[in-house]
C-alpha cells in the first residue's frame, strides 16, 4: 500500500488539489470585465471531467501480496525527520535573532570635539 498519506491515497489528494485550483481560477476571473470571466465556469467543467476520469481509473488491489505482506518498515525514520527539520528551523531562526541583536547594533556616531558652552 505505497502513496498513503494520513492513511489516504494519493489520489484524493489529487482531486482536492484539482478542486481548489479550479474554485481559485473561478473566484479569481469571476469579477473581471473581459473575456476571461468566462474561464470561471469552464475550469469547473474542467474539474469535473477530471474528476470523473480519476473516479473510473482501475485502482490498485485491495489485498496486498505476500511480498507486501512480509515488508518491514522503519517508520521512526519519520520522527527523525521531523526532529531533523525542527531543530533546522530553530537553527534559523536562532541565526536571524543574533544577527538582529548582536551583528546589526546600530552605532551612534560620537563628536570629535565637545564644545563647552
């Protein structure tokens, strides 16, 4: 069962992904004064037919094989991962806080001279 994310296939992911760009580009072209308004409703129509070629497209078994059966995985290679890429961004964002309070200081100019007056 390869391509599960959050225990869903890919391919709802692809219908969602078709579905908000399609209501983007009819929320987007909807307002306008020229031709182009009419793209609106044709990348619904658009969406739709994509979606019903993706429903009718042969899907994969639902019994994995015996070779699928006997795979083990290593799924805490995910929360490395994760942990990798928090720490990553703390590494950043610790970067940018000292080059904003210690690298960039601003330096007040001093008088060469002071009069007395």
């Amino acid at each position: 069962m390869a391509g599960l994310v959050l225990n869903v296939g890919i391919g709802l992911f692809i219908l969602a992904f078709i579905w908000i760009l399609a209501l983007i580009i009819c929320l987007a072209f909807s307002k306008s004064p020229t031709k182009i308004a009419s793209l609106g409703p044709f990348s619904i129509i658009a969406a739709i037919i994509i979606s019903i070629i993706l429903i009718f497209i042969p899907r994969d078994s639902q019994f994995p094989s015996p070779e699928e059966q006997s795979m083990v995985y290593d799924y805490s290679i995910v929360y490395r991962s994760g942990l990798i890429a928090v720490m990553a961004f703390f590494v950043v964002v610790g970067l940018a806080i000292f080059l904003v309070n210690h690298a960039m200081q601003p330096v007040q100019a001093q008088p060469l001279r002071k009069f007395l007056r």
